[in-house]
C-alpha cells in the first residue's frame, strides 16, 4: 500500500465510533444481557455496519454462521430484533 492510502484509511478510520453488538438468545427480543453488559465491541461507521462486522467476525471465530445471520439487515422494534445494538452514548437500536 502507498501513503496516501493508508492517509486515507486513517482519515475513515478516525469517523469510526465503538458499538455493542448482542444478539437474542430466543424469539421476541429476549436478549437475556442488560444494556451494559455485552457480547461483543465492535468499531464501525454507523450501527448497521456495526451487525455486520459482528456477523463477519462471528463467522471467521466459530466457523459457521450465526443462527441469526441474514444478509438483509432490516432496523426494527425490540420485540422483532434478533440484535441489540448499543452505541457509546446508549441509544439502543434493533436489527432483523
């Protein structure tokens, strides 16, 4: 890689924000973990990328896919999400 693409990589880089990606251990949001508490951090641009970060590193440490794994990622209310979503300040938002 040249310079001036790893200047450019920092420059998105440096937008990202840290999000707490957990998803439901059954149907209709039961998501068993607090706001706080969670599976996994993950830095990303906005909260969708965020899921799918999370689903490519869930992918690359078990082998498989998650049971949730969809390539439509649809925001939701918390009663349908199959992942909770947590930014840094605690917005809370839901995937399908």
């Amino acid at each position: 890689m040249k310079a001036r693409h790893i200047k450019e990589l920092r420059k998105v880089i440096a937008n990202f924000k840290e999000y707490e990606v957990s998803y439901s251990s059954g149907l209709f949001g039961d998501f068993g973990v607090k706001a706080g508490e969670c599976c996994k951090k993950i830095m990303a641009r906005n909260s969708q990328e965020a899921v799918e970060r999370y689903l490519k590193w869930y992918f690359r440490k078990y082998k498989c896919r998650n049971r949730h794994h969809t390539n439509n990622l649809v925001e939701t209310s918390r009663w349908w999400g199959k992942f909770m979503v947590v930014d840094s300040k605690g917005y809370t938002r839901y995937f399908m």
